[in-house]
C-alpha cells in the first residue's frame, strides 16, 4: 500500500506485464516447436528478435542483413553484428516497433 503514500507509484503493474506478455506467450509457443533442437532455435530467434526490438532496431531488416553478411563475416568480429552494438543500432536503428 506504499502507493497511497508516495505519488510517484503506479496502482498497477500493466506496463510491465504488457512488455513480458510476448516472452511469456513465446515460452508457451516453445512447447510446441516439435524438438529440443526446434524450442532452441525459435528460442535463439525469439531472443534476437526480441533484442532487436528492445534497441530499436527494426527486426526484419536486420535479419535480412545478417543473412546475407553472416556466412562471410570474421568469426572475432561476430559480436559486431548483435542488435545491440552500436554499429547495428546507427544502421538499423529509430525504428522501435510495439506490440
């Protein structure tokens, strides 16, 4: 009840249920992905997309990207290519999409 005391509280929590809803939905959908190496790869994807989103990196083309960069990228310089480095967030970026 410290939210009748402190103004700058929230009653509820529905911000952060509805920024956890997708992964939530997402550990359920992993049930049904038809093999322990299938929850593992949709569970990569999901993450990835889901880091995309977090940094305002518009999914689809970044993924678009990778694919055609990554067979040839060097191996010390993968880190360069998450969805969080700057380098990706400058290219990809200011394209946040909501749920």
């Amino acid at each position: 009840m410290a939210y009748t005391e402190e103004g700058f509280l929230q009653i509820d929590n529905n911000l952060i249920e509805n920024a956890i809803r997708p992964n939530a939905v997402g550990r359920k959908n992993y049930l049904f992905a038809g093999s322990h190496e299938g929850d593992g790869r949709a569970a990569l994807f999901y993450s990835l997309v889901g880091s995309c989103k977090m940094n305002g990196v518009e999914p689809y083309a970044w993924l678009k990207e990778m694919f055609l960069i990554l067979q040839e990228y060097p191996a010390n310089k993968i880190h360069e290519l998450l969805p969080n480095h700057p380098k990706m967030m400058e290219k990809f970026g200011n394209k946040a999409i909501s749920n």
